[in-house]
C-alpha cells in the first residue's frame, strides 16, 4: 500500500467535495463570504489593513464562472477553474479570504540564540515533521505571526513547506509568508488542507534563481470554499484518516524491520551451520580441501581444524572447516580505469555501483578500453562472486548471466574451485556485513575499502559441498516467503 498517495487521494476527495455528504441545512459558502468581505470593509474603515486593489469577486451564473475586479470589469473564468464543486460552495482568490503577512529579515546583531525576547522564524529549518522548532529570538520584533496563523516557506529551499504557528507571537523573516483568516469565518486548518493537496500547483510556478512564490502567486491561488460547518467535518475526517495511515506506516515499518531480524537471523543460523541438519555420510570439508590443494596447488592452505575455534568469531560443526578465500578460490581485481594509457576497443564493464545486495544492475554501464590480451583476464563468468571494493566494502552479487562481461578495480572477482557454492558465501558476507564484521578489514578514513589482502584475511566457515547447497535453498526459501510478505504491505 502506496500510503503517500493514499494520503493525497483524500485530501484530493476533501477539496473536491467528496469526503463527506454535503448537508442541505449548512449555510452556503455564498453567505459566508459575504461576511468575510463585510469584515474586511470593518477592517479597513478601522485602518487595520488596507484596502486591495486587485481584489475580485467570483461568482456563478449560466453555468459559468465569472470573476468581478475592482474597476468593474468581469471576465469568464472557466478555463482557470481547476474543477468541479458542489453547488454549496465557492470559488474564490486565496487573498479573498485570508490576509498575507510578508516577513522581514534581521542581521546577526538582531538576534540571538539565548531566549532573549520572542522567537524569530527564519524558514524552512525551523519546521520540522508539521512542527516549529525555535533556535533564534529577537528583542526588536516588527512582523508577527500569531497563534493560529499558518506559515508557509515562500524562498529558498523548503519552499512550499507549512505548518500551523502555536506560539502567541513570532518575528518573520522573509522567506515566510504568514497566512491569517478573518474572525474566524473559515477555517484555518482547511487551508492548509487545500495547500497540502495542491502545494505542488503552487511551487511549480516558483521563478529565479532561489526558488519562490511571491505574494501575488499566493494571493491568486484558486481556493474551494465550503461551508463552515463543513470545513470542520472534513478537517475532522482528514484528521483521523492521516492517523489511520500513520498506523498503517507505522505498522509497515515495524513488520519490514521484523522482516530484515528474521533474515539476519536466518543468515546467523546459516554461517554456524544450524539452519539444516548434517549428514553424517557427507563428504567432509577437511576432504574437500585436500582435494582443492592436489587440484589447484597454487592455492595457500591456511585451513584450521573446526575443532580449534580459539581464533575463530564462532564454533561451526565438526565436519565444517575454517578457511579463507585463496584457500578456496581465485580473488583478483579488475582493470584500473586510465584514460591516457588504456589502449584497445572499448567494452562495457561494470564498477561497483553496478553490484548491488543480491543482484547485478546493467542498466548503467560505462564503456573502457581493453586489448585482447586483457580480455580473459578481467572477464567475469557465470557463478563468479563479485564483492564491492571501495564504499559499501563487502557488497556482493553472483554474477548468474551466460555471457561475460568485463570489470574495473573497485571489484573483487571471486572464483571459487570445485564447485563450491558462491551464492553460500554471499549470504555469509550479507551477514558479516549485518553484524559489522566486515569493519575489522576494511582500511581508510573517510572512504573504506576492502583490499585483496584484506579480504584474504577473512575467515569463512566451509560446509561440505552437498550441505552448501542445502543452505542456500533453506535460506533461499525463507527469504522468498519474507519477501511475499514485504511485497504484499507495500503493494
């Protein structure tokens, strides 16, 4: 379940008149207003604001919209009209509605980090989850926000972002505009609602350089206008959908970090081979060994009995062994990346970024030169383990393809003899890598990478070969059902 588009399907049925029953007996928009614009007028004659002189007035007739301005003109509106509403509500310019408070900034000797004065909202940083956080006050204020007011970021990066002010007053700075409703004749909070559904209208037609929405965009947004009484049910109704698929997430986060402990877990049975049963009749690893060592004598023994774990990270059964990769495998890293001395045709390879958890992605691949002769020696085959040199020391992939395919430095090619399992020694990476194992050999400060002689050091438990591949279909069986799962919460 998408429920970020679940969230926006609502708030997009709320501003459509679609969420709750329209109630006959409400008051129509219409009147409402009215009351507005009469509190307005009040408002003015008191010189507590001024007067708009691009104010308009929307209004229906013969099916149409048509909008009235101040010099008396009218024109149709219906091509501007985003769409459709019930016949109890209204069409109206956002700045009919509400009044627009544009901040000022303050320089550095203006304010202070002490709590010395009232608050001072700068943008975007200070709104957090729906939230203010306050970490600048001010003793020389000259715009406020209030409570109840909402403010919306309208510069620089988080344009677009909102929040309800729940402090008694506030200083803002230029990239906040604040928005405020008259006595209360509409709701605040539906609003916002309206700007949360549609705040992507909004900021697409933010210009410059620094992203912004200046007060003319802001005063000639388009607003549905219910009535009171409905604006409340709908608010109300969002409310407690928005908590519902909070739940819902909540819960979907809970489950897939159960989900990753179960695998964790599982690929911990695995490694200390408890995760299947052994066969006494298998043939066991020590044999294993030997016969890699009379096959390929150039591989370096350095094999301990499993009996002997004094210096080993954990007991493994009796007919396991110890051992390391060049005991088991060839390890060689790509070419190096040289534009002034690579000579040759140019090929696909893959870097690192390519190597993912599990999989190989080729939809990225960059092309270098390489001479015939290099061909073999940095092609990878069919069930070669390749593990991520450089960032994520240790990512790894079996490469499962029938074709080949070139690779560059910031991968470690591991082909294991006798058909030993490479998927089996994946999964132990993915584990080594869980449990931060993989730390202890991975060099540098700020990046970190897994040298050939590092990953030479890195002890591995080797199960007897008919067991490997019983490891790899349990863990492989598991982790397909874990999945259906992860896939049918998200779905």
């Amino acid at each position: 379940m998408d429920t970020k588009k679940l969230r926006q399907k609502i708030l997009d049925l709320a501003i459509r008149g679609k969420l709750v029953p329209q109630d006959p007996n409400d008051e129509p928009a219409s009147v409402l207003i009215e009351k507005i614009r009469a509190e307005k007028e009040k408002l003015i004659k008191e010189k507590k604001i001024k007067r708009d002189k691009n104010e308009s007035h929307i209004y229906r007739s013969d099916k149409s919209y048509y909008e009235k301005f101040a010099d008396g003109t009218v024109k149709c509106i219906d091509e501007e009209i985003p769409f459709e509403i019930p016949e109890s509500w209204e069409w109206c310019r956002l700045g009919s509605v509400v009044s627009l408070i544009s901040g000022q900034d303050f320089p550095p000797d203006k304010y202070n980090s002490n709590e010395d004065g009232i608050p001072y909202i700068i943008g975007a940083s200070n709104i957090f989850d729906g939230k203010l956080q306050i970490n600048r006050w001010t003793t020389t204020p000259s715009v406020f926000a209030g409570k109840g007011d909402l403010l919306l970021v309208c510069k620089g990066a988080g344009v677009g972002k909102m929040c309800l002010c729940d402090l008694p007053k506030a200083h803002i700075a230029r990239q906040i505009q604040s928005i405020r409703v008259y006595n209360n004749h509409i709701s605040i909070e539906y609003i916002k609602q309206v700007l949360d559904c549609r705040i992507e209208d909004i900021t697409s037609k933010a210009n410059g350089l620094i992203p912004g929405l200046n007060r003319e965009l802001i005063l000639d947004f388009f607003i549905p206008i219910p009535p009171i009484d409905e604006q409340k049910k709908i608010n109300q109704n969002i409310i407690s959908s928005v908590e519902l698929i909070n739940s819902i997430n909540r819960n979907k986060l809970d489950l897939s970090k159960i989900i990753n402990q179960a695998k964790s877990k599982i690929l911990d049975l695995a490694i200390r081979g408890k995760l299947v049963p052994q066969e006494p009749n298998d043939e066991p690893a020590s044999v294993l060994l030997e016969r890699i060592k009379a096959e390929h004598p150039e591989s370096k023994k350095k094999t301990k009995n499993a009996g002997d774990n004094s210096h080993y990270p954990f007991e493994i059964p009796k007919s396991w062994e110890w051992c390391y990769f060049e005991d088991i495998a060839t390890n060689d890293l790509g070419k190096t990346l040289d534009k002034i001395k690579n000579q040759g045709k140019y090929y696909p390879y893959l870097r690192s970024v390519n190597v993912r958890w599990g999989d190989v992605i080729l939809d990225d691949l960059k092309e270098m030169k390489f001479e015939d002769i290099e061909i073999y020696r940095y092609s990878i085959e069919k069930g070669d383990l390749l593990i991520c040199e450089g960032g994520e020391v240790g990512r790894c992939a079996v490469w499962d393809r029938e074709n080949s395919m070139l690779y560059q430095n910031a991968i470690h090619r591991v082909r294991f003899h006798c058909k030993i399992d490479s998927y089996l020694y994946m999964y132990f990476l993915w584990h080594y890598n869980n449990i931060h194992f993989l730390d202890n050999y991975s060099k540098g400060v700020t990046i970190k990478h897994l040298t050939k002689s590092s990953l030479n050091t890195i002890p591995f438990p080797l199960p007897p070969l008919s067991e490997q591949k019983q490891i790899v279909q349990k863990i492989e069986e598991i982790f397909a059902s874990l999945d259906k799962i992860t896939n049918s919460i998200i779905a």
